[in-house]
C-alpha cells in the first residue's frame, strides 16, 4: 500500500522528510496551486531524493496541477470576513479568476477555503461580485474557490499547467494528478501533454471533486491509471451528509473495474494542531482501507501541520491495521 505526504513548510527540512520516509512514508505530492516545479526543483534534489535515498525507499512524486481549479489569487494580507457584512470579488477587491465573475449568478453561493466561508453574490458587475459573507473567517492567499453548483468554462491544463510539465523529467515526476476532471477528454488533453514531453510512463491521476466528475465517472475510470476521491471540493458541491455514500459509490466503481484508487482530504485533520488524533479520524482511515483503498494521503498534516510525522506514524499504523483485518476475513 502507498503512503503518502503533502510537501510544505513543516516537512521539507531533510532531516524531518527522512523521519517521514522512515515512518512509512512512500512517496510525497507537491501541489502546483502554491507554488513551480522549477521553484522547488533545488529543494527536490537537495532534500527529497537524498532522504528517499537514505531512508532504503524508491519514492514516488506526485505533482498536483491548477487544472480548472478556481483558487482565489495572492492576497497583500490575510482578509476577515465578518458574517453580514459585504465583500467584492473581483475588480477593486479580492483577487478572483475572471472564469468565476464571468459564471457566477446573483443568488449563488460561493465558498471559500473547503467551506471555511461562504458567500452569497448580491451583485453582478461587469468585472466583480459583490457579496454578503453568510459564514466568516480569515482568507489566505491562493484558497480554494467554488461557485456551489456551477462549473465554470475552464481548460483542463493551464499554460502554467505546461510549464510545470516541461521540469517533470528532470525533477523525477512519477505521478501527475489533475484535479476536477469533468470526463475522458480532460485526462485525452492531459496525456497528450505528457506524451509531447516523453513522459508516457508518467502515472495520469484523476481527482474526483465535483458533480460533472460523478457524472462521467465511468468514463474518467475507463481513462485514469489512478483514481482520486478528493473530498475537500468534492464536499463543497453536495451537501456533506451526502459526502460518505459517494466516497463508497467511487470505491465500489473502481474495485468493479479493477482501478487503483485512493482518499484524500482531513484524513486526519486534526493532528494540523494536535499530536494524537480523533477517534473518528482513524476510524476514517480503517474504512477506507477496508472499502479498497490502495493508497492514503496527507495533506495539511504534513505540509503546514505540527506534527508531521507522527501523523504519518498513525496513517500508515492504522492502515496497516485494516490490512490485517482485511486479510484475516478473507
């Protein structure tokens, strides 16, 4: 089974992504939405590789692309929102991409950070939103963006997307995951880039996180070698009680045709901030394994978290755990 981190400010020392390897650890994501492959191609060989090499692991990289993600853009300082008061997307206020002023509606809702805030647009101008803040908080640069219920028309790669793709080789890209695939011809554009670059043995991940995704999901299925249930905007565009029956509904597709599959998102979300996790948590991690998970991943956990590696300790013990369990019903 594969392990995985989310490389960030609280893993990249060598010495702490060695502790990572060593605790199971097999391989680390790098989410493009923050930051180049260029950039980090120093630290990639400098940090990643020779900790990979020292810990005896053949590690795997996992490079997360912008793809059609809305993000909100770089922010001067971090913004409070107050619930009932009104903020403006857009020109002369938050930086947005033009792609969600252009689909939004008046009415629409908005979410910001995997929920953390919610908007409701009031206003539609030519080149902003004015909205009322239903559910406050603080926005950071770069969070995630949701128009709830509406895909805007966005390009499955970006031109920043390409250029990431063209230090693949050179940085050892193993894995590539597109995030919110709406159908096979997303993961058609996406391969077709890796082949120009002779990148044909590169793994094509699909994230799973919207409705248009649940829609094609047969199709995307046919088309990925790997795919991902990413619940963070998966979760944003359904109501959250529904969230568990479609993470069970993806697993079974998958096991039915025989594709890899792995969960992301809050796996243990709490160990951002606390050395022990919830009850819930590893419980979380125990079913998903059971339902056939052939993969986990940490995010925040181990990219801005605390306590990196001991939520890798309990990631893969769990997991590990489930697997016992598994084979001794059988």
């Amino acid at each position: 089974m594969e392990f995985y981190g989310t490389l960030g400010d609280a893993c990249w020392e060598r010495e702490t992504l060695e502790k990572l390897f060593r605790a199971g650890m097999t391989g680390a994501r790098l989410n493009l939405s923050h930051t180049t492959l260029e950039a980090c191609a120093p630290l990639l060989e400098e940090r990643f590789w020779p900790a990979a090499r020292q810990a005896g692991v053949e590690a795997r990289l996992i490079v997360d692309l912008q793809g059609p993600e809305l993000r909100v853009g770089t922010l001067k300082e971090p913004v409070t929102m107050d619930e009932g008061t009104e903020v403006l997307l857009g020109a002369g206020g938050i930086p947005v991409p033009a792609a969600a002023v252009a689909s939004a509606r008046t009415g629409d809702e908005i979410s910001l950070d995997d929920s953390a805030l919610l908007l409701t647009v009031t206003e539609r101008r030519p080149d902003a939103l004015l909205c009322r803040v239903e559910r406050g908080g603080l926005l950071k640069s770069r969070k995630s963006m949701a128009i709830l219920g509406v895909q805007p028309d966005t390009p499955a790669l970006t031109e920043e997307d390409r250029r990431n793709l063209d230090w693949a080789a050179r940085c050892g890209v193993t894995d590539v995951l597109q995030p919110f695939v709406r159908g096979a011809e997303d993961l058609a554009v996406l391969r077709g880039a890796l082949a120009e670059r002779g990148l044909e043995r590169v793994r094509a991940m699909a994230k799973i996180e919207n409705r248009q995704g649940m829609e094609k999901l047969d199709e995307i299925i046919g088309e990925a070698d790997v795919i991902c249930i990413a619940r963070g905007d998966l979760g944003n565009s359904m109501p959250l009680w529904e969230l568990p029956a479609t993470q069970k509904h993806i697993a079974a597709r998958c096991r039915a045709a025989g594709r890899s599959f792995f969960v992301v998102t809050q796996l243990l979300w709490s160990m951002e901030q606390r050395a022990v996790p919830t009850r819930a948590e590893v419980c979380d991690i125990y079913n998903a394994v059971l339902d056939g998970s052939d993969a986990l991943m940490l995010t925040g956990e181990t990219a801005v978290g605390r306590y990196p590696v001991q939520a890798m300790e309990y990631l893969v013990k769990t997991a590990r755990s489930a697997l016992c369990a598994g084979s001794t019903m059988e």
